[in-house]
C-alpha cells in the first residue's frame, strides 16, 4: 500500500524561508514526486515535482526562482525549500506521488504567511 507523508507547514512572516518534506513508502515503480497548493477559495495550482528517472524538476510559474525541489537522504523523500514567501503563498500544500500510472496525495500541510 503507498503512502505519502507530507510535513513541515507553519506560520511564518512576508520574505522569510520555510520547507516542506514529503516521504513515500510502499511504492514499487515511482514516476515522480511533487507538490501541488491549493488556497482558500481557489483551485489546486501546480508547484514542483521531480522526475525519479532523471531528477529533472519542474517549476509552477508562481514560485520559479523562489522555490526549490530537492531529493532528501534518500530516494523517497523529497524537500520543498520555499524562500522569499509571500502571503499569495498561503494555503494547503500537498505532496502528490506518481507510483506506476496513479495519483497519490498526502494529508497536506499549512503554510500561512502573515505579518
């Protein structure tokens, strides 16, 4: 059975760094790994992910140049490091896994940006 687990959320001020981790288990065949946000009232909008063959990354115009996908400690896990945040920035981030043709989601986790 996969699982996604995604941490790391929290409240922070206009222009300071936050990062979220996301780990699977239980995936044979892994595509990629990524995050998608979704704000209050809005549609789920792409953020990141990363392509487990090459680790090309692909960026949501909204955060390119502000925001970095990484892979952690191993091939499971991947981070999130979000810099310069911006109260636009605020809303649920979901970390999504691709494993073998379907769609996996995390809980989500919150990141507010207020001052």
């Amino acid at each position: 059975q996969v699982k996604v687990r995604d941490s790391g959320g929290g409240l922070v001020q206009p222009g300071e760094s936050l990062t979220l981790s996301c780990t699977v288990s239980g995936s044979k065949k892994t595509i990629n790994m990524g995050w998608h946000r979704q704000a209050p009232g809005r549609e789920r909008e792409f953020v990141a992910n990363i392509r487990s063959s090459t680790d090309f990354t692909a960026y949501g115009e909204s955060v390119q140049g502000r925001f970095t996908l990484s892979r952690g400690n191993n091939k499971d896990t991947i981070n999130l490091k979000m810099n310069f945040l911006k109260p636009e920035d605020t809303a649920v981030y979901y970390c999504n896994v691709n494993s073998d043709g379907y769609v996996y989601w995390g809980q989500g986790a919150q990141v507010t940006v207020s001052s």
